[in-house]
C-alpha cells in the first residue's frame, strides 16, 4: 500500500525535491504552499515555483496564510492523515497540534549542516561569512525553530566563485537525490534521529535589505562574500553620487591605492590589506545589468573617483 506524503514549499528550492519524490512514485497527497503574492504595483498575482510545478502535476494544492488557531486545515489534515510531511523551505509556521497529525512526523530538509545556520538564510550567511563548507540535514521538526532530532546529514564544498544562487541549485538537487535514500527508511523505522547540540547552535537570521552596502573598508575577500552571498536579490550595493549601484559579479585583484579609490577605467577598487575587486558585472539604479566593459562606456565613475567620498 502506497504511504501517503503532504509536502509543504514554496520557493524554486523545494521544486526538484517534489519531483523527485513525484517521478519515483510517491503518493503526494497534497501540496501545501505560500499563498499567491501580488506584485509591488499590485496588478499580478504571482504564485510560488512549488505551486506551478504542483498544478503541472495535477495534485491537490492548499494555500492556507497561516496555521494558528486555523480549525479548517486542522481537520483537513487530520482527515488526510498523512504517513509522512514533508517540509523544504515552507516558509511558515507549523503548530504543535498539527505536528501530531502524521504518523512518522513533519520531516524538514534544512539547507545548512545543523545546529550550525539554524532560520531563513542558512545558504546566503554560508558564503558571507566564507565557508569552506555547507550542506544539508534531514531532521524532524519540533515546535523550536530547526531544533529537532536529525537522522542524516550531507556535505559540500563552497566553491568561492559561486553565488548563492548556483549554491541553492547544488544543495536543492543533492536533496533531491538524498530523499530517495531516506524516505523509506524513514517509513520502516530504520533511522536513528540524533539529537541536536544546543551548545553548537548558531543563527541564520533573515536577510535586510541594509546589510547589502559595501563598506570598502573591509577586505576584498568579505566584500566578494557579500556579492555573491546577496545574489541576486537583495545584491551588494553602494552609493555614487546619490545613485545606487548594485554588482552582481565580481573577483578579487590585488592592485592597491587609497581604500574606496577606483584604480582603473574598468572599475577595479581598492580594498583593505593591499587587496581589490574587480567589477565584473553591476546594475546601475533603474537600469538593466551591464558586463563592466559596456557600462563604462557610459558611466560616471572614473578612475581616480572614491567611492568612500559620497
């Protein structure tokens, strides 16, 4: 008899794992997902990746804006009476009372070697604070955030050139693969859930918008960290001349003049410690991304320019 799963994600992250599970012949009776969000101005209502993909598929799909004190999804749920929850990235949060509802529990995926990057940003605070290393755990959800109980756990390695967005990929197809190798287990009992040290727990808060300005200050190594974790959204940013210009790409150089000092006509600035970045590709406020050759054609910042001077 085939079990029954509810799965609970919203964004791009969580899709490969629901197909997986979807094209391997597991029984998803329902999808539970974020509502559908309007736009900023409004006019379109976009729904979450994991809804687009679960109406491809054909499957049930709820999108209830929260689960306290909500009897209607309490009975739904209960009625369902699911074997298994799945949860990648939902995004909200889930009760006790509901946390009983299925019979091996509410599994989480959590992009992060837990207790370390414990909440929203585990993959974005991995490459800010320069990682060698990351991956993802399978654990059981309790009421406290990312606190409970894990059964398995995989590493990867940062590569300092990826962002956090081909990080995501990486860690989102691994989990893809490694559920097929848990999930069965986890139905016949066969894995152990190892408690979490609390002593070792750290925090992955969620992402302000403010944390993306640059201090040129700081070494080229964490200024880079910065770039790649924020990409694409919010983005590493500075201000020029009361306009804002946010890089998307960059590398490190080694060229040094006064720190914030552009050293070249293709935007190379110096940094902390005898170190610089190279602007590879950026986007100036209003204005579509441009690789660095094409927007210095244009551009107002020169070489000799200081971009701790505005």
């Amino acid at each position: 008899m085939l079990k029954k799963i509810v799965f609970m994600g919203t964004p791009t992250f969580s899709v490969p794992i629901l197909k997986s599970l979807y094209q391997n012949g597991y029984s998803i009776s329902a999808v539970y997902t974020q509502a559908p969000q309007k736009s900023n101005r409004g006019m379109k209502v976009t729904k979450s990746p994991v809804q687009l993909i679960a109406e491809t598929l054909s499957l049930e799909i709820r999108t209830p804006r929260n689960f306290i004190k909500n009897e209607e999804e309490y009975e739904y749920l209960k009625k369902l009476s699911p074997d298994l929850v799945l949860v990648v990235a939902y995004g909200q949060i889930i009760p006790e009372n509901f946390l009983k509802l299925a019979k091996k529990g509410f599994i989480n995926i959590h992009a992060s070697l837990l207790p370390n990057y414990r909440g929203a940003a585990p993959i974005q605070r991995s490459i800010m604070n320069l990682d060698n290393e990351t991956g993802i755990s399978i654990m059981k959800i309790e009421e406290k955030l990312d606190s409970g109980p894990i059964c398995n756990h995989y590493k990867v390695k940062i590569d300092k050139k990826n962002n956090s967005e081909k990080l995501s990929e990486k860690l989102s197809m691994l989990a893809s693969e490694k559920i097929l190798e848990n999930i069965d287990d986890i139905f016949q009992d066969k894995l152990e859930f190892v408690k979490q040290d609390e002593s070792k727990a750290t925090y992955a808060k969620k992402i302000e918008k403010s944390e993306g300005k640059i201090n040129w200050n700081d070494t080229a190594q964490n200024i880079l960290g910065k770039i790649n974790g924020l990409y694409p959204n919010p983005g590493a940013w500075f201000i020029y001349k009361g306009e804002r210009y946010k890089i998307l790409k960059a590398e490190i150089g080694s060229s040094s003049l006064k720190i914030g000092e552009v050293i070249n006509d293709h935007l190379e600035i110096s940094c902390k410690n005898g170190t610089s970045i190279k602007i590879l590709q950026i986007q100036r406020q209003g204005k579509n991304t441009q690789n660095i050759n094409e927007f210095v054609l244009g551009s107002k910042i020169k070489k000799g320019s200081n971009l701790n001077n505005v």
